[in-house]
C-alpha cells in the first residue's frame, strides 16, 4: 500500500489552520502544523514533507524567507509548495513563484478548491518523477525532443522552436503557474530583447496551433501562464 503525502501546514490564523488540517486529514494525508515561520521551518526540516502550504504573511520569520531557505536547501529538493496569501498586491506572489513556489491561492478560499490545488500540484510533482527526459506524455499531447515534434490526438502541431521550448517547458510543470519574466529566463534565454509581452505573443501562436487543446494553457491574471491537465 503507498503511504499518504506529507504536508506541512504554516498559517499563522488558528481557525484557517485548522480548516485546512481538517480537510487535508479527511483526504488522508499526513499533516503537521505551527503557526509562525521558524516553527514552520523546523517541521519541513524534520518531516521533509511532501507539500507545503505556506501564508505569506507570518510572524517573524515571513512566508517569502521560509520559501527561500526550502527552496535552497539540497535535503528539501522537490518538496513542493502552495503559497497562501490574502494580500491584493500581486507582488509577493511573483516574489514568491521566483523562489520556487509551485502555486499560490488567495484568502478567502473554499477547502475543496484549495484541496483540488493540493492534488493537482502533487500530481505534477509525481508527473515530473515519472516522465522520461527525451518524451513527454499528457493525455493525448505528445512532445517528443530526439524528433522536436509534437502531436495532440495524433496530429502534427507544428511549432516554432521557441513554442516548442515553451510547451515541453509548460507541460513538463503541470499546475504550477510562471509568471513571463520567469518564462523568458527558462525558454528565451539572455540573447533575446527581454520584453515580457513576447511571451503572450508565442503562447497565442501555439494556442492557434493546438486547435481544440488551446485551454491546455491557461493564462493566470496578472502573473503568466501554467499548464492545465484535462483530468
């Protein structure tokens, strides 16, 4: 039998941290809790955790610092993280999808939206264990690098070498959002003029191409892109 993933909850508000240790115990996961951001550290660093859900704002250690220190310790490589926060400012959001974060929600939210996003990030991770480095696998979407083609329900999708670098980089990062910055840094590279809007303009090229798959990608207002499995 697989033994449930751990996730370490780090919320400083009781009633929202025991909401979500309720749900996520319901769903069968294992779940440990501290309400501020030095105890947070300590139990990711003891359980290694599968997950973290993160707020942002923290008493005295902040949710941004608890992500840098995860995301650059060697013993927490590929634990993943659900960023949680209540601010309207979209800037700690991409601070915090810079250090690593996977994804982020938004206070106030319902546990069964919260809960799907726990799946849908764990999943990914899961995904990205399994696929092979050379051929990428996601429902009927095939990318295959050794011959730098893609095809969706069998049909050829020809792509530019840029829309290609960026749907295999998507698809291989199911569920976690990239703000354009981000993206121009993995997939343009340092020679190309960094303008972020170049990435809206490939992402609707192969939107175009992918026909009926265009929702494949979804674009998240006012930070970028992630990649949306069908099931």
């Amino acid at each position: 039998m697989a033994t449930s993933p751990k996730i370490v909850i780090v919320e400083d508000e009781p009633d929202i941290r025991e909401a979500i240790e309720y749900s996520l115990k319901h769903e069968g996961y294992r779940v440990w809790s501290a309400a501020d951001g030095m105890r947070g550290l300590e139990l990711i660093r003891e359980y290694t955790p599968d997950m973290i859900l993160l707020d942002l704002m923290l008493p005295g250690m902040d949710g941004l610092e608890v992500c840098r220190r995860v995301q650059s310790d060697p013993m927490l490589k590929g634990v993943c993280v659900i960023m949680v926060t209540a601010k309207s400012d979209e800037t700690d959001v991409l601070v915090g999808l810079g250090f690593g974060a996977d994804d982020y929600v938004t206070k106030p939210f319902r546990n069964g939206e919260l809960i799907a996003r726990v799946k849908a990030v764990l999943r990914r991770g899961k995904l990205r264990d399994e696929v092979s480095s050379n051929l990428v696998r996601i429902d009927d979407l095939i990318i295959d690098s050794l011959r730098h083609e893609v095809t969706l329900a069998g049909a050829l999708v020809v792509l530019t070498a840029t829309e290609f670098r960026l749907l295999r980089f998507l698809a291989l990062n199911p569920g976690r959002v990239y703000s354009r910055d981000l993206l121009l840094n993995h997939i343009i590279g340092d020679h190309a003029v960094v303008v972020d809007r170049n990435i809206d303009v490939h992402v609707r090229a192969i939107r175009r191409k992918l026909g009926a798959g265009r929702d494949l990608i979804e674009t998240i207002r006012g930070v970028g892109y992630r990649f949306q499995m069908k099931s």
